[in-house]
C-alpha cells in the first residue's frame, strides 16, 4: 500500500481545508536541509512587507502612505449581488479567520467602511480578465478587477502581503498589516500552467486539491492533468470499463494504483474553477499506451495483449495504428473527456511514440485531431506533433532541451510561424522531477541537473530561435512522478522552482532579476512553513536562518 503524505508531530498546525481551501500539512520544523527535504525554522518577518515583494513580483507597484490595519472590526464588502463576488468574499474569510481569530463578516460593500472591499469593474478593460488593482490605505483596503478571476488573483497578493502567519489554522498574535500604496498587475501571458502526472503513481482527489491550492498561490491558472501512461490509467471510460478496473490497478513499483470516477474527475475540475484554474485533460497517444493495450487485447495488432507494466521505461508501447477499431477507442475516450470537460483543451499526447513508425504517427494524428474538434475541443500536443500538421488553434508543448539538435527547434519554431501556439516546458528548466544537483535523493537526471536558478533564469520570449515571441502562450512546469509516490515528495520537488517559473509567466520581462528575485523567494520560507509545504534549501538563495 502506498505510504501517503506523513504527518509529523511538528510545530504549528494543520492548514484550513474546508473554508479557505488551501491544502492540508503542518508547519516544519525539524530542519532537514540541503539533501532536498524540508526547510527549517524561519526568522521572525518584518511586521510589514514592503508593497510587492512578493512572488510573482507584480507589473506596477507605487508605495504610499501608511500601512492598512485588519482588525476584529474588519469587514469583507462585496456586491452581494453576484454570486462570485460572494464566493470570493467567503474564500478571503476563510484564508484570514483562523489566524487572525476576526470574524470578518462578508456583507454588502456599502456596508464596509473601513474594511476590505472586492469590487468588480466590467468597464475597466485595461484590467483584462485576469489584472486587478490593489489599494491599501490606513482607511481601507480596495480590490478592483474586470472579471472574477483579477479579483481572485489580487487576493492572492493581499494574502501574500500580509505576515506568512496568516496561513496557519490557530489563533496568531499579528499584527496584520498591509503596506500604503497601490498594486496595478496584470499577466504577461495568458497561459500559465502547471502539469501533474498522475500516471505513474496514483494521487487522490485531496491531494490533487492540496497542489491546486498551492498552484492558486503563485497564479497559476491551468492544471494539466497526465491521466494516462504505460504504468496506468487514471480516469473512468464507461464504453472501455477495463480501462480502469483492470489498466488502473497498479502504478511504478507495483503499488495498487487508482482511478478516478467521473464525478471525482469532476469534483476536481470544478475546485479548480473554483481557483480560476482550467483543466486540460490527457490522453497520451499512439506510444505510452501499455496500460490500455493490457486491459484491452484487440488493441494490439497481434490481438495479444502485454502484461501491466510498473516500470519507468518510454517508448516501447503503441497503439495499433492500422486497425478501425484504434480509431474507436479513441473516439470514445475523447468523447466521454470532452464532455466532462468544460475548458476549451484536451491534450493528445504524442510523445515518445518511437514504437511507431513516422508514417504510422502522422496518419494517427491527422485522424485524431480531427476527433478532437468533433468533441468541441482544441488539440494540444507535445512538440513531436509538430512531425506532423497540427491541427487549427492547437498548441505545441516544447519539452527539449537547451542542447536539442536546431532541426527540431526550427521544426517547432515553423509550426509557431505557421499559427500554431507555443506553450514553453523545456525539460532543463522547468521539468520540477529533475534532480536539483547529484545528491538529490528523488527525481531523474535525464535532462540534466536543474537549480533554482536555471528554473527561473530563461526568457519565454527568446527561448526557441525562430518562433515568434507573439507565438508564446505562455510557460507549464510538468512534475512527472516516476519516483515521487507522496505528497511531501511533491513538494520538495515542486519548491522553491515552483514559484519562479510562475513568476516568468506572470510578471512583466523587464521585472525579470536572480538578484532581486532570489530575495523575495527567501522571503516565502515562512509561508512554506506554514502551510506545511516541504522544500529544498538550495544553496542558491539566501534563506533564513534556521
């Protein structure tokens, strides 16, 4: 049975879960170091943080004035009209209530003098749909944002500015302080997304809720979801139940594996909505498919089909490219995705596929976008696809590396020039499961030894020679978990990269610096702390003393 995230008798408490959402662990504090796990004690913080320093530093930052004071008094206004507006009051009530002790009534904004407000601006189009403004004075705080999701991504810098305390679930002693001044911010890309293979070792619903929660943090705003791989599949099919029954019953190393039913599946879509996150499904097609040739013999062109698989080898499965049935297959589990699916992508794969032959690939994918469009979805695919045509509106995931020959990159780079959409997730930057240096004890080295410096310190908008910056949807930092089985595995992968690449897709180029950078990443280690996040203490950043 998989061990899953420990639950050590430590310092502090177990983060809220029901109210504000925001994951489940404890503080740390038993300083484990630079053999990548948990983080120590940290240095008492400033009692207030100057405005915008923070992760993702944000566009426009003007410091004003005195700092705003939340107190017992303290109220959350919102246009109790919307039904939005209201969630996201309840949600800052939530994150704030059980460390501070306040009540912090939501009420009617009319009814909030001198408290925090969330107002909506429909007419604020240089907003866009995700930009907020954030005001802070001694005699309130306002939020304002175009749409919902601008109001929930400035709550996570008001949550940000406030001390890391504020993130535990037992009454703290403050003060609660946010700096005078005003806060205008808005995305540098539409598209920041984070992947979470739960192929190779099996998460629940929980935890997959636990790195929403983590991802809403940083303003991330896609989950990309790998259901399915050699070593299982993770998501229920009704027209191919074996699928799940039989395909999802193991994972790496020979744990018992998992699945999720439809309404699990679409429990998780829906929190992530909740955090203004979109889920992009995938099915990796033709290769990583030995899950499904095992549950299902006609699969396989010799109608043989292999035994289930728990290792971590790539490239030796493939579908039956010939055969009809093939094509119903992935009819079917295209259809029943897309329709539980409300966002606008499903994710084909297309990587790895060295057990199929080019011609065989290419006469897959230009039958199986099509397939996809049928359902009302758009095709993402990883960068192979660019071997083939990609489909109108698809977007290409570059996964290679620094050192990949130019052939490839031009090839990506010409589908870019032709209209085809880049997402960035060059495995020797943003790849979170690759080892941070040799003596990391988890994770992989394929792709080379990935600091925290070499995570943050890259330019989207340059990064493939040939592709148009305009090109660039934006940035994905995939986390695959071959060797990662828990949740605290999760985390010392995930932080302190986490954060820096979603700083590349959130702030603005100019505001792109290590030096400064690296600071306010230090800076966050009493809010891993407190929510009971483990991370690496790269040697790289200059962390507090333990």
């Amino acid at each position: 049975m998989k061990q899953r995230r420990r639950i050590p008798r430590l310092i502090g408490s177990l983060l809220l879960v029901a109210a504000a959402g925001v994951g489940c662990g404890e503080a740390a504090a038993d300083g484990r170091t630079t053999d990548g796990k948990r983080g120590g004690r940290s240095a008492v913080e400033p009692e207030v943080r100057p405005l915008g320093r923070i992760v993702p530093v944000p566009a426009s930052v003007s410091p004003k004035g005195e700092p705003y004071t939340l107190t017992r008094a303290t109220r959350i206004g919102v246009d109790t009209g919307s039904a939005e507006s209201k969630a996201l009051g309840q949600y800052l009530a939530g994150l704030l209530r059980p460390a501070t002790g306040f009540p912090l009534p939501v009420v009617d904004d009319r009814a909030a003098d001198g408290g925090i407000r969330l107002r909506l601006r429909p007419d604020d189009t240089a907003l866009g749909d995700e930009g907020y403004r954030l005001r802070s004075a001694p005699g309130g705080l306002l939020l304002t944002a175009r749409a919902p999701a601008g109001l929930f991504r400035g709550l996570q810098t008001l949550r940000q500015q406030l001390p890391a305390a504020v993130e535990r679930d037992s009454v703290q002693p403050g003060p609660w302080k946010v700096a005078g001044g005003t806060v205008t911010d808005t995305p540098r890309y539409g598209y920041r997304g984070a992947m979470l293979d739960v192929a190779r070792h099996f998460f629940t619903v929980d935890e997959v809720k636990r790195y929403i929660d983590q991802l809403a943090l940083y303003k991330v705003n896609t989950l990309h979801l790998h259901l399915s791989d050699d070593q299982g599949w993770r998501i229920a099919v009704d027209s191919w139940p074996r699928l799940t029954t039989y395909g999802g019953s193991t994972e790496v190393g020979g744990g018992p594996g998992g699945f999720y039913t439809k309404d699990e599946y679409r429990e998780i879509v829906a929190y992530a909505a909740s955090r203004y996150q979109e889920v992009i499904p995938e099915i990796d097609l033709p290769g990583h498919t030995n899950a499904a040739l095992a549950s299902y013999a006609e699969l396989n062109c010799d109608g043989v089909a292999p035994p289930l698989y728990t290792g971590i080898k790539v490239g030796f499965s493939s579908l039956c490219v010939p055969k009809p049935v093939t094509y119903d297959f992935v009819d079917d589990v295209i259809r029943e995705i897309a329709a539980l699916t409300p966002g606008r992508y499903v994710h084909i794969g297309g990587d790895e596929a060295h057990s199929t032959s080019q011609a065989d690939y290419k006469a897959f994918m230009d039958k199986v976008q099509p397939v996809v469009a049928k359902y009302g979805k758009k095709v993402v695919g990883w960068h192979q696809l660019t071997a083939t045509t990609p489909a109108e509106g698809a977007l290409v995931q570059y996964w290679g590396l620094d050192r990949t020959p130019a052939a490839e990159k031009e090839r990506v780079a010409a589908a870019a020039r032709a209209g085809s959409g880049l997402i960035l997730s060059p495995a020797d930057r943003t790849y979170l499961d690759m080892k941070y240096t040799k003596d990391t004890p988890l994770g992989l080295a394929w792709a080379g030894y990935v600091e925290v410096r070499r995570s943050y310190d890259w330019n989207p908008d340059t990064y493939l020679p040939g592709a148009p910056a305009s090109a660039v949807r934006g940035v994905e930092s995939p986390l695959w978990t071959e060797t990662l089985a828990t949740t605290d595995d999760l985390d010392v992968m995930a932080f302190p990269r986490l954060p820096g690449v979603a700083e590349l897709g959130w702030s603005p180029a100019a505001s792109h610096d290590w030096e400064t950078y690296k600071v306010r990443l230090a800076e966050q280690a009493p809010r891993f702390e407190a929510l009971g996040i483990d991370w690496y203490r790269s040697p790289e950043v200059p962390w507090p003393a333990p």
